[in-house]
C-alpha cells in the first residue's frame, strides 16, 4: 500500500474557490470519480473528484478554507502507488477525541498558545454526549437543537434563570421598556392630530414589574422547553478540569454565590456559550449611581440628568428610555459620529428627530475622570466637545462588551483563548480541541443574539452528524453571508452587509436605489414619514448592470422588522429586478423595499420622474 496526494484539478476560470462540504470523512474508502468535497465560486458550486480509489487517509483542507488547482485535497491510500510525501497534517479530527489528542492549528494569530491539557481522572457525577456551559441564546438554541438530534445533552448555568444576557439583562427586558417608550412617544404627538391624552402619569413600579413579567415568562418558556427535550439543567459555575470534564461548582440565591457543592461533568464533546460582560471604565467611582445597562434596565429610579457614556446602540436605546420617561441626557462618545458602523445618512435621520433628547452631544470626546459626590458623579471630560465639569444623578457606561473567555479555566481543556478573552473557531464553530466547539458573544463580533442562535445550531449539527455518522449534519457550518444590525431607537435604525461607507472605503461599485418615506402612503399616513430605505446592487463591470444586491439600510419605524427581507434577498443573490418584480402589499412600509429596488431598477413610478 502506498500514498497518494488527490489535488484540485482543472477548475476552468476560478482562480480560488472556497470549500463549503466534505463529502468524505478519514477512513473511508472511494472509488475513482467518487466526489470529496463540494467548492464554491461566487457564481458556481461544483464537486471535486477523485482521481484515484483507496481509502482516506487524511483530508487536508477544511471548511471555508480558499482552493486552487493543484491544492492537496486528501491522502489516499492506494495500491500500487508510489508514496507521496507527506504534508503537515490539518485533519477535521472526530469530535469525541480523547483529552490527550492533538490540537488542530485552527487558532488565528492572536490566540495564546495552548497549554497541553490537565488529565482528570477523579469521580464524575453525570455524564453527556454534549455539554453546553451557558444558556444564553447561543448555550440553549445549541442545547436545544442536540437534543432534538437525539443527544444527550446537559447544560450549565450559573444564575438562577436561563436564558443569559439576551433574555433577562439584553435584547428582551430593553425591548419591553423600548416599546413603553414609543407608545409614550406616540401619544404625545397626537394632540397635534386632535387627539389629547394630556401628561403620562409614570408608576415606576408598575413599568418595572411589566418589564420582570416579560423576562419571566420568556425565561420560564426556556425552562419548559429544556425538561420537554430532557436537557438536563445544572445550576452552578462551570469550569473545565481537561478537555473531557467541566467542574460545576453548586451557586444559589439571586446571583452566583458558592455553597460549596461541586459536580463534575464527563462529556464527549462541548459547546462553550459563556458568553460576555459589560465593560467597566475603572475612572468611575463603585456608586449606585455608576451603572452599567444591566443596572440602567432595573430602573431604580429616573434621574433628572443622566450621562451616556458611549454613542452605540446600547447606549442609545437606553438613552431613548430615560430620556422618554423625563431625564435630560447627555451623551459622550470618543469617536466623531454616534451607531458607528450604520451609514451616516441613517444615523443623520435618527439623529435630527432625536436632538431635543440632547443637552449635550459630545463627540470626539472622552471622560478622564469621575467622583462620586452627595450632589451626583461628577464628571471630567477630554476633547473636542468637551465642557466644564459635569454633575449627574446617573451615569451610564455603555462602552462595549468583553468575552467571558479567561474565566472558565479554558487552559485545562487545551482551548485556546485570545488576550482579550475570545475563543477562535472555525466555519463549523470548532475550538482548537476539536471536540469542543464555541459560539455567540464568546467568538467575537457581532456580539448578537441571532447570531449566536445560528452559530449554537451549526454546533449542534456537526457534533451530532459526526457522532451519528450524518454527513449531511456533519457538514454544517456557519457561511451566513451577512448579519444585520439594528438599533430599536426611534426611529429604529438597521442596515444589513455592506454600507455605502464600506463601499466607498473598498472601492466597490455600487448602484443605489433609494426610496424616501415622504413618498411612501403608508409611512405618511401614520405621521412618520421621516425615514428611508437604502438598497445598494453591485455596479461593477461584471454584473452588467444586473448585479445582485449586496447591502440594504432602513431608517423609521420597525425598519429592525423589514431589514430582514434585504438580508434573504442578499443570501438569495437577488437583483432590483427580483425585489422590485415581487409584490409588496400596500400600503405597507415593506412596499419601500420593493419601491427602493425599482428605483435603482429605473422603474420606480412612485416618485417624480429622473432627470435625464
Ligand atoms: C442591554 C442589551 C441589549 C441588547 N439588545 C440586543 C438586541 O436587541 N438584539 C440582539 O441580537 N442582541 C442584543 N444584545 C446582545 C445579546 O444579548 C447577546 O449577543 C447575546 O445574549 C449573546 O448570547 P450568548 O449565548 O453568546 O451569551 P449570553 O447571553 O451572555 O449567555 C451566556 C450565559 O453563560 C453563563 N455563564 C458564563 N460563564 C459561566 C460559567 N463559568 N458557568 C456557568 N454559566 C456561565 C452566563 O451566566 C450567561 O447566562 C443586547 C445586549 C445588551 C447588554
């Protein structure tokens, strides 16, 4: 027996083609022709045959990796062959790999080296084919869908609700309180329509408790739907002890205290879902009256004035609130513009109707120092619009998030973590340990919960294909081609792929289709015509004016509700003639997509006639 190198062949005129489906694993024997793995231009995707038959010795590319003709696909074992060389191995290895396996190089440079991992080799009180160590939306949605995949399934978490960030401090307890807030809003502009329902009398309490039902009940529906699918929940703090072992220290009451109790996990494979915490600036003094939007969400009190410290989304929406329930805001952010990352001519929009919110918009500018004082924080400032010393009743840090990676005693596992507490994954959500898998805030940006619910069902899948034996899971991956953003403001702002600033800044041709709101009936009919939606097609000379659509952004009330339709159209590889063709119903303000569309279609009749 010898080996054989299978290369790429002849791929006509694609210069390098992404892998996107192994179709044969380490071990299996193919025949001549037999197809090995699928790759993918952007305008085709097409098999790779074997050249030879023999059996799979070693597959030398992985998901998402870039080909080219002569690229070494696999080893092949053969009769008769001469031995081929042998190159560095970067094997998709099987998930339930013992602690003491080699660790695939799949880490990108920032990652620290892994240490080797610790052997465990006390008691195990339960053991699992998965282990998920989180249960925000990325640990449940992957928890969830292995046990559906018939996987028996355990996951850890160490507060007394499940459902992390997203659904008891994040996305769902903000939304609740968002959506008070535009009522309010709503209603104080329809005296101007004849309709006075005269000042909003606030009972904090009442406000509050509504927003603890929301988050009870959705966290109540994940508690249900763990004990239906037979996941067992473990309350405590996770830590690994080897790469085939979690230690879960037992935690009670409100939070995360110790009583003292430890469990130990054996598990065959892992998805880490630990997820993020708040950014602490450490010039603030420990003062109720710092908070992080954890803190702001609980809604102690309303204070008259209040510092938003950060001009993302965070920090705006939380804005919006207070500013909607009586307090007067002030706003710094060190960058020249607020929502960095959404087209300006959005952010324009959100920001002209939001400048009454505003005493002071700081921008370029940073604090440098705060003490706590009876009178309020008293706050320093630093740069272009930087004022006099500044007393507030509240001050907000919204500054970003940071990765839990560094507090789970990844090391022990082998897994690698970043200097910033990031764990690397591949396409298929794989660590460095190839039986442990991450997903959600943990990985990296976007720190989002749709993303992490993606991410945590491609983990689920591959595990479950690769110890079931299902090519068609185990070749799952992550190849979304874009995630959209948005901000539940008012108006909301959202955009999806690529942003006109992105384009420019890369130098890609675009073609714009944009269509006002102040055309669109139903936009004006509800009073708030302010807004647009922006699609942007691909203009460069090999589209022949019929290229697809690549990027979308809309400014005005729920654009967080139509943004998905562009996101389809962008992974369905639509064209304005597609958007444009389907019919919207009207009057909506999803027609302003399809409107958008002719526009850059050239066929819009809904808006005075281009000038020639
Ligand atoms: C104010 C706010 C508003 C947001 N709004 C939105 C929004 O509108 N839309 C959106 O998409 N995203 C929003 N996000 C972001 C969203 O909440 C996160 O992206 C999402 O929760 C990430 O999910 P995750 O599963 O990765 O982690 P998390 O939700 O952070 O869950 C991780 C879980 O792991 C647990 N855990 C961590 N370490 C351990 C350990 N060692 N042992 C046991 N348990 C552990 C944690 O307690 C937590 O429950 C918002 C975030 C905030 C803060």
């Amino acid at each position: 027996m010898a080996h054989t190198d299978i290369q790429v062949p002849d791929i006509g005129d694609f210069d390098e083609v992404a892998v996107i489906e192994l179709l044969v694993k380490v071990g299996d024997t193919v025949a001549v022709d037999q197809s090995l793995i699928t790759v993918e231009s952007d305008k085709a995707s097409m098999e790779i045959p074997s050249s030879h038959a023999g059996v799979v010795k070693e597959i030398k590319v992985k998901l998402g990796d870039k080909v080219k003709q002569g690229s070494v696909v696999l080893v092949l074992e053969v009769a008769g062959a001469a031995d081929a060389p042998a190159a560095p191995a970067a094997v998709i290895a099987p998930v339930s790999a013992p602690p003491s396996a080699p660790v695939t190089p799949v880490i990108a440079s920032e990652a620290k080296p892994s240490t080797p991992a610790s052997s465990y080799t006390g008691a195990v009180d339960v053991d699992c084919d998965v282990l998920v160590l989180g249960s925000g939306p990325g640990g449940y949605s992957a928890a969830f869908r292995a046990a559906d995949l018939g996987l028996k399934v355990v996951m850890v978490e160490r507060y007394p609700e499940l459902g992390g960030v997203c659904l008891n401090v994040g996305c769902i307890p903000s939304k609740a309180l968002l959506h008070v807030a535009a009522v309010m809003d709503e209603v104080s502009h329809m005296s101007a329509l004849g309709v006075d329902f005269g000042k909003p009398k606030l009972n904090l309490d009442m406000l509050r408790a509504h927003k603890d039902k929301v988050v009870g009940k959705l966290v109540g529906g994940v508690g249900s739907m763990a004990k239906m699918r037979k996941v067992t929940v473990l309350r405590g703090y996770g830590s690994f002890v080897d790469a085939n072992h979690l230690q879960v220290e037992e935690t009670t009451g409100t939070a995360q205290d110790k009583t003292g109790g430890k469990q130990v996990v054996s598990f065959k494979t892992c998805i880490i879902a630990a997820g993020s915490q708040a950014v602490h600036l450490p010039l603030f003094p420990d003062d109720p009256r710092v908070v992080d939007s954890t803190g702001a969400l609980q809604l102690a009190k309303v204070p008259k004035r209040m510092l938003v410290v950060g001009g993302g989304i965070i920090g705006m929406e939380m804005a919006t609130l207070y500013s909607t329930l009586g307090s007067r805001i002030d706003v710094v952010e060190m960058t020249d513009g607020l929502m960095q990352g959404a087209d300006r001519d959005l952010v324009k929009v959100w920001q002209k109707m939001n400048a009454p919110r505003f005493d002071n918009l700081m921008l370029k500018t940073k604090t440098v120092s705060a003490r706590a004082m009876a009178k309020g924080i008293e706050v320093t400032f630093e740069g272009e619009g930087a004022p006099a010393p500044q007393v507030y009743d509240l001050v907000l840090q919204a500054v970003g998030r940071t990765p839990n990676g560094k507090k789970i005693a990844a090391e022990k596992a082998g897994v690698a973590v970043t200097d910033r507490g990031y764990i690397n994954v591949d396409i298929q959500m794989r660590t460095n340990v190839p039986h442990i898998f991450a997903i959600g805030d943990i990985v990296g940006q976007p720190m989002l919960a749709h993303k992490a619910v993606h991410e945590a069902h491609v983990a689920a899948e591959v595990i479950a294909g690769e110890l079931q034996g299902n090519k068609e899971l185990a070749a799952s991956a992550f190849n979304a081609r874009v995630i959209p953003s948005v901000a539940y403001t008012d108006p909301e702002v959202a955009w999806v792929g690529l942003t006109e600033d992105q384009a420019k800044a890369q130098g890609i041709k675009i073609k714009k289709g944009l269509f006002p709101w102040a055309a669109s009936g139903r936009a004006t009919a509800n009073g708030r015509n302010e807004g647009f939606t922006k699609l942007l097609f691909d203009d460069s000379p090999e589209a022949h004016g019929h290229g697809k659509i690549l990027g979308g952004g809309i400014v005005g009330p729920t654009a967080g509700d139509l943004i998905g339709e562009v996101a389809l159209a962008i992974e369905m590889g639509a064209d304005a003639v597609d958007i444009g063709k389907t019919i919207h119903p009207h009057p909506t303000l999803g027609e302003s997509i399809g409107m958008a569309a002719e526009v850059a279609h050239g066929s819009c009749t809904d808006l005075p006639p281009a000038r020639k």
